[in-house]
C-alpha cells in the first residue's frame, strides 16, 4: 500500500522548479572599438590586414575576421582543425588546398575548406581580395600555420 500511496503523491506533486537561468543580453560591438592588425611576417606574405569581428565565447566556438589582401599578398600554407569558411567580400583572389591547382575566387564567392585540408588564400598579382574568414576552435586553436607558399606555388607554375 505504502508504494501506491507514494506514487499518488509523486503524480500530485509540483515538478520541481529548474534552477535559474543567467540572463543573456544582446551585444553590440562598435566598429571604432576593434583594432586592425597587420598579418604576421611569420603567416603571411606581402600586405595583409586583419580586423577581428568577433571571438568566441563560454557560449560558442566561432570566431571571424575580415582580412583584407593588397596585391600579391597572401598567407602561409596552414589547416584549421574545424574547416574554415570564407566569404570573399571584395576584389579576385586566389585559393589552393595542398596537392590541387589554384583556383580564383571573386566577391561573393564562398569558400568551405574541410578540417584539417592544407591549403592558403590570397589577393592576385594585380587586384586585391577581402574575405570573412570564419572558423571555430578546437581544443582553443582554430588554426596550424605551416611554411610560406612558394612564388612559383603563387603563381600557379
């Protein structure tokens, strides 16, 4: 009898209250307050300017950039652990995973790059190139910088 009376009173019984929730707020973050940055000797070649977007959070694992690419600029060989997703917002460019030909890339185009695929992107030997670079972190990295593209790897030869 004891067990049907507990059942009856568990069905009887408020759910429990769940535990509160921290509140989230939008946010905003104003284009005078990011700081542009060169791109580093050491990733990329030539002129390159990188204005991080947003990083990620507690919340997320994303982060984007919009890098922008003056003529023959370009970066180094590298991957990123969980792909990369490009969106070209100015100019021609160019791209090439390891082992592929060099492909061009106009406004517009987006570009999806799979964990782990070596591969660099850059401006053309005559026209810039912009792009969104977004990608999420693993294990907090979100890219393996390699060795610099090659002239002749640049130019296609």
């Amino acid at each position: 009898m004891k067990p049907l009376v507990i059942a009856l009173a568990l069905l009887h019984a408020s759910p429990p209250t769940p535990p509160e929730k921290k509140a989230m707020n939008l946010v905003i973050t104003c284009a005078a307050s990011r700081q542009t940055s060169k791109g580093l000797p050491a990733n990329f070649t030539g002129a390159v300017t990188i204005e991080p977007l947003f990083a990620s959070t507690p919340q997320t694992r994303a982060a984007g950039a919009l890098v922008t690419f003056e003529p023959k600029a370009r970066s180094a060989w590298h991957s990123h652990p969980a792909g990369q997703t490009l969106i070209v917002t100015e100019g021609t460019g160019w791209v090439q995973e390891w082992g592929g030909a060099r492909q061009e890339i106009k406004a517009g185009d987006v570009i999806w790059t799979p964990p782990g695929v070596k591969h660099w992107h850059g401006a053309t030997a005559d026209q810039s190139m912009a792009h969104l670079a977004l990608q999420e972190h693993v294990e907090g990295k979100v890219v393996e910088w390699m060795e610099h593209v090659t002239d002749a790897q640049y130019l296609g030869r």
